[in-house]
C-alpha cells in the first residue's frame, strides 16, 4: 500500500483539491510541502499533533517537509474556528513561542541538508510594502467569495475586524512565496483551513499561471462531535512542563470506547493490518487498546523511556489505589489556605481538576470525588495544613483521575 492509500485508510485525508495529481505526488515522493504553525503558545498541543504525524508519514515516503512557523501571520491571528478575536501577542512573545516550536518538532520531523527546511513568514511578510500588496495581491481577491467562507462567516454576527480579515490574504501569500522559492507544490492543513488554503492556490494559477495543491486533513473529533485534546484544566500540552508524561498517557488511556480505535487508525505508526484486527475488539479488549494507544503516543512525544514510567505509574494507581510516584501534583501556599484549611471545591479548582467550583459542587454531590482514599460526602468538606503536610493527599476524580496536592514548605 502506497501513502497515499494509507493516509486515505487511515481516515487522515478530508479534502482535496485534485486527488490524482496529489497522489502521484505524494506516491512518487515528489511533494514540497508546507503546514503552517501559528505561535500562538509557548508549545504545540494536541490539535497540531496529527499535523506532525502527516509530515512524519509523508517524509518517510520521501516527500520533503517546509515547516512554516507564522512568526508574521501570528501578528494578526486566525480566525477560523474562533467566536472572538485572537489577543495581540509581543514580537518578543512570539518569536519566543517560535523557538519553543522548533524544539518539539525536531522530535517528529528530520531537519537538516537536503531534508525538512523551517522558514518563519515573519521574513517576508514584514517587509512588505501596504500599497504593493493591494496592488499586487489585493487585486486577486474577492471580497464576496471571501465572505462565504466558514472561517469568516461564523465571525459575522459578532463582528469581524479588518485585522483578521486579511488572514486569508497572507496565508495565501505565503503559498504563493514558498512556491516560489522553494518549489512548494502542496499545502495540507487542519480541515477548518480550506478557505484559506483554496486562496493559496488560487493565488499561485492567477500570478504564475502554475497548479499547486491543497489538501485538509480530518479534524480529531470524539463521537460526540466536539474536538480532542481538551481537559477541565485546558489544553494537552506537547510540553512536558505544561502536561507531564503522566498526565499525556492518561489522557489517551481515558479516551471513550467509541473513539480508540480511530484514534489508534489517525495517530500511531501500528501496521493497519494490526490495527484491523481490532476493530474485532470489545469489553475489556477496548481497555487493552487503550493502553496500547496512550503507549505509543507517549512514546512519539515523550520517548520509551517516560513512556514505560507513566504506563506504570498508571497500573500502579488502579492496583494500588495510592502510588503517588510521577503522580500529577499541586504545590498548595499558605495563601490558598483560609483559617489553615482549604475547602474541596476551591482545592479541586486549584488543582486544575474541574473549570470551575460549580462543576467541583456537582462531582461531590454524585459521589464522584474521593480524598485520601475516603468519599467525600459534603461540600462544605476542608482539608487542614497538617494533613497537606509531607506527601499531602491523594485526590481521586471519578475512577481514572488521580491528583496529589500537598503544602509546600
């Protein structure tokens, strides 16, 4: 099976701009292409991770890799996929968050002589001149086509800023740019992307008279619709600081039934025919899946190492009830104590295990909160200095979310 039919196996690919000229492409190794990274943190996440995962497959198959970081379009700020406007960042902040990338992504892709290029559009959408660009780019856009597309039209009712209206404009001029300069022929991309990627290529047949192409990639969604990676506490972080190795395993190993084995299909470099076998699986089988997808995912992270550590950690903690080794923890001050004590709800919150204390009232009210082994029963429940002392408690969420909070000394 070429890459092409194993993206498309896979469930990676949802659209396409021209599928046999893309598949030659990819198929023969023949793709210069590009996915762009906005450095809108100070570390990727789960929402970039497929995109990594696709440039790994496709450089592999021999196709070269143009990482491009928006150390330029990450002045503006994308809309697609947002309800307001993005919040300004410092040149300072977003240079720095662009070296944070480069970092993480060496773990996936293979830089150096003839190999995958980074390229920050910061170096040539800076320079541009205002009235060229109108003039000569400008010129190529339709101001009604752009507003049917979902990026835009979602931001209507709340109001679109001209700022962010022109996002389509350099995204499509980075396009244009690479392919000029470095024989990029392919853009991939997040599916909510589409608009501004159609931009791109529509861009490059307009000024040069060239085809290039465009192709989005599935959005990772759970069977309820909604996108993955997030937790109570915020995003799932590449970042080892910002999610430890523990937590990135556990995230994976929590995943609904419904939803593992595509997940272990779209993320993990498992032969398909392994991953075939599966999909036979139920009951206590789809619990073996799970290990086996937050196994090889933390792998591609985090290494074997850390990845053979929080896979331990884990069994540990459901054998146990109490292993508190690599555990997630919270340093707890004097100031998070009132009176030398702190309630269950304001803990749970500053423990980062729910968003906010009305989900932590009703997580207490079901029964689905443990403290040291023990239920707890009311919410008016505290916890005192003395016994957030030494190795603190143990909180349990649920029955796979386990937490350690302790007072610092």
């Amino acid at each position: 099976m070429q890459i092409y039919e194993e993206l498309k196996a896979r469930g990676l690919i949802a659209q396409v701009t021209d599928e046999e000229e893309i598949r030659e492409l990819v198929n023969t190794g023949k793709a210069t292409f590009y996915i762009g990274f906005d450095p809108t943190a100070d570390s990727l996440h789960v929402g970039h991770f497929m995109a990594l995962c696709l440039m790994k497959r496709l450089q592999m198959a021999g196709n070269r890799p143009v990482v491009l970081v928006g150390g330029g379009t990450g002045y503006i700020g994308d809309p697609s996929g947002r309800t307001d406007m993005r919040s300004m960042m410092t040149p300072e902040t977003i240079q720095h968050n662009c070296d944070c990338f480069k970092k993480q992504m060496e773990r996936f892709i293979d830089f150096g002589e003839g190999k995958a290029i980074m390229v920050n559009n910061a170096d040539w959408l800076l320079k541009l001149n205002y009235i060229d660009l109108l003039r000569d780019v400008g010129a190529c856009f339709s101001v009604n086509n752009m507003l049917r597309a979902e990026c835009y039209k979602q931001r209507m009712e709340k109001g679109l800023s001209f700022l962010e209206f022109n996002y389509m404009i350099m995204q499509s001029y980075d396009f244009y740019h690479l392919f000029q300069e470095y024989g990029c022929n392919m853009q991939f991309g997040g599916d909510d992307q589409w608009s501004n990627m159609l931009g791109g290529t529509e861009l490059i047949r307009r000024k040069l008279g060239k085809d290039a192409y465009a192709m989005t990639i599935t959005l990772l969604m759970n069977s309820e619709g909604k996108k993955m990676g997030k937790t109570a506490s915020g995003a799932v972080w590449l970042d080892p600081q910002k999610t430890s190795p523990y937590e990135f395993y556990q995230y994976w190993r929590n995943v609904g039934d419904a939803d593992v084995l595509k997940c272990i299909r779209m993320l993990t470099f498992l032969p398909l025919e392994e991953i075939d076998k599966m999909d036979a699986w139920e009951g206590a089988q789809l619990n073996t899946a799970k290990e086996i997808l937050a196994y090889e995912l933390t792998k591609l992270v985090h290494g074997e190492e850390e990845a053979n550590k929080a896979q331990e950690v884990a069994r540990g903690l459901f054998a146990k009830g109490g292993d508190t080794a690599n555990m997630p923890s919270t340093a707890l001050s004097a100031e998070d104590l009132t009176d030398g004590s702190i309630g269950i709800l304001d803990l749970m919150l500053r423990c980062g295990l729910v968003p906010s204390k009305g989900e932590a009232r009703r997580l207490v009210q079901q029964g689905g909160v443990e403290v040291a082994g023990e239920k707890v029963k009311e919410i008016s429940a505290a916890f005192t200095a003395e016994q957030l002392s030494g190795e603190g408690l143990v909180i349990k969420k649920g029955k796979k979310v386990f937490h350690r909070a302790y007072l610092a000394s």
